[in-house]
C-alpha cells in the first residue's frame, strides 16, 4: 500500500505564515493606492480651486479698483466717469495728460469739480467705448489698433481724436499708394496708373484692378471721380460706376461686378455681394448719390473682414461685411468697373 503524504505541522504553520503575509502586503498595497487616489483628489480639488479662482480673479480684475483711479469728465455737458487706466491706455494724448499731477490744477473744471472738455459727447462717447474695449482686452499695447469710425459722423470723430492728440494711425489706418494696373475690356491707364478712362464710344463694362493686394491691417484710397458722362449724381438711373474690392485670384472679366468674389458699390442704389446684388435696394443706406468730382475714400478693414466707402462732399460713410470663407478671401485688390465713354476716375496721391 502506498504511503500517504501528509501535511506536518511545521509545513501547516509555513503555510500559514505566508497567507497573513501575503494578506498584509495586499492590505497594504490597498492602502497606499487608497491613500495616494485620496491625495490626487485633494490635489486635483486645489488645482479646480485655484483655476477658478484664476477665472473670478481675470473676470473681476477690472471691477476691483481703488476710488482714487476713478476720473470724472464733464465733456460738453455731459457726465462721464471712467477709470485713469482707460484714459490712459494710449500713451501721449490730452487724455494720458489730464491724469498727469502736472496739468492736474491748471485744466478747467465744473462746479461739480469734474474735468470739463469742450467737445462733442456723441463722438466722445464713441470713443471711450472703444478705449474701454481695448483696455480689457487681453491683446498687448503693441497690438495694432485703429479706432472704427461712427457711421452718422466719422469726420466729426477724427476731428475729436487728432483735437485730443491720437496719432494719425489710431484714427485713420495707413492711407496707401495704390495704381491702377490690369484691365479687362476698353479702357486705358494714364498718368502711371493712377487715372482710368473708359475710352470706347458705346456703353460697355469694362474692369480695372489696383496693382496691391491687402490682407491685413485697415488700409485707405482716396478715389475722385473726375470726369462723369453727365454731371449728375449715380442715382439717376442712366448714370452706373462700381467701387469696391475683389479676390486677387479671381479671373478678369467686363463684367466684374458679377465675379462670386466681388464686393462693392455701384449706381442705381445697387450694393453687390458676391458677385450677386442685395436684396434690399439701398443695402446698408446706399444712395449712390455720388457725382462729379466727388472724392471718396474706399476703406479695407481686413481686421474686422468689412470695408466702407465715405464720399467726403455728403459726409455719408457706407459699409459692407466681407465673408472671406465663401466670398472675398484675402488677399484683396482694389476693384473698379467703367460702363460709359469718358468716365474718368483717379487715386489720389
């Protein structure tokens, strides 16, 4: 009969031995992952704790300041109160000097004691509001920024801003040298691109393109229009001239205006969208009341993907949003179209 192993004593308590040590070690290691996944919470709740208190802290920053940084202005009989930082977010100004313990006892003051500024409120307002806007913005000083015109006055608003001493390039952009440069159809470039005339003798469209192309920054032509068939204005429904910008890609054609890429203003109240005219007659206030020897001022806004058309005789500035995903990518071109003989149109130097 063969014999039975048994299982000794000494062999039990081994074994037994090794079981509780080998519980323990796991009790163990339990533990530490506990303890350690409770450190990581508590860790990750301070770092949820500290992100938002991040946020409440940039949200509020510009609420939280002392009483002493608050400015009271009385500008035309009007009251306004802003903060010193606001005033003196561009440095140089009249606005940065008012803040100034220099000048501090020598500007005129209301009864009320607040700083009196004999200027237009509307226009002022304006431009604080965009002031404000850029002192809470994140974006550095050095980034580049023009103030946007307001429609109902911009002349009255660039007086304002070179009256309190704004450097010309807050104001207007950077006014550039544009030439006329390519043709499609009967026209002729003279005075070295900067006069185009429709020369044929029968009503024809006829398209002109600037030589630059423009993606960023806010640029300025000035146009004149010198030479009309008729001295009448572009209402008037024989009288046509188109004004704007197109896609520098985009083939040329007589018919430019009809390009799926082109933006701008013609005659008979027209405002063309992608190469399509607005529903709305008069889109955005258009009139075409433009005439002979009016002088407009064609401005692209690539920061903000608009351009606007000022006629500077009316006082009237007129504006178009560019969808540059399916319309007017950039880069843009200066974009012009001629329709009757002898109709003359020049950049200004």
């Amino acid at each position: 009969m063969a014999n039975s192993k048994h299982t000794t004593p000494r062999e039990l308590s081994t074994y037994t031995r090794h079981s509780d040590r080998s519980k323990t070690n796991e009790h163990k290691t339990r533990q530490q992952d506990s303890e350690l996944k409770e450190h990581q919470d508590k860790e990750k709740e301070k770092d949820d704790d500290q992100h938002q208190f991040d946020i409440e802290n940039f949200q509020m920053k510009r609420f939280i300041s002392p009483s002493e940084d608050m400015v009271y202005l009385n500008v035309g009989g009007e009251q306004f109160v802003t903060l010193k930082s606001t005033l003196t977010y561009i440095p140089n100004t009249v606005l940065t000097l008012l803040c100034s313990p220099q000048w501090e006892e020598k500007i005129p003051k209301d009864k009320h004691g607040h700083i009196f500024l004999d200027c237009d409120p509307i226009s002022f307002k304006h431009l604080l509001s965009q002031l404000r806007e850029w002192s809470c913005s994140h974006k550095s000083k050095n980034h580049k920024k023009v103030f946007d015109s307001p429609l109902n006055d911009p002349k009255g608003f660039r007086n304002l801003c070179r009256q309190l001493g704004f450097d010309q390039k807050y104001v207007d952009g950077i006014y550039r040298q544009d030439r006329f440069n390519k043709v499609c159809g009967n026209a002729i470039l003279e005075d070295n691109g900067l006069i185009a005339t429709q020369i044929i003798n029968y009503h024809h469209y006829c398209e002109i393109r600037g030589t630059n192309v423009y993606s960023t920054g806010i640029h300025r032509l000035q146009l004149k229009i010198e030479r009309r068939r008729r001295s009448r204005a572009l209402n008037n429904g024989n009288d046509w001239i188109f004004i704007g910008i197109i896609w520098s890609s985009t083939p040329m054609q007589e018919r430019s205006f009809d390009s799926p890429t082109a933006y701008g203003w013609a005659g008979q109240k027209q405002v063309y969208l992608k190469g399509n005219v607005a529903n709305i007659e008069g889109y955005g206030g258009w009139d075409s009341d433009l005439c002979e020897n009016d002088t407009v001022e064609l401005i692209m806004n690539c920061n903000e993907k608009k351009i606007q058309l000022f006629n500077q005789r009316t006082n009237k500035l007129y504006e178009i949003l560019i969808d540059i995903v399916t319309g007017c990518p950039f880069p843009w071109q200066l974009h012009v179209n001629l329709y009757y003989p002898d109709d003359l149109l020049r950049i200004l130097t």
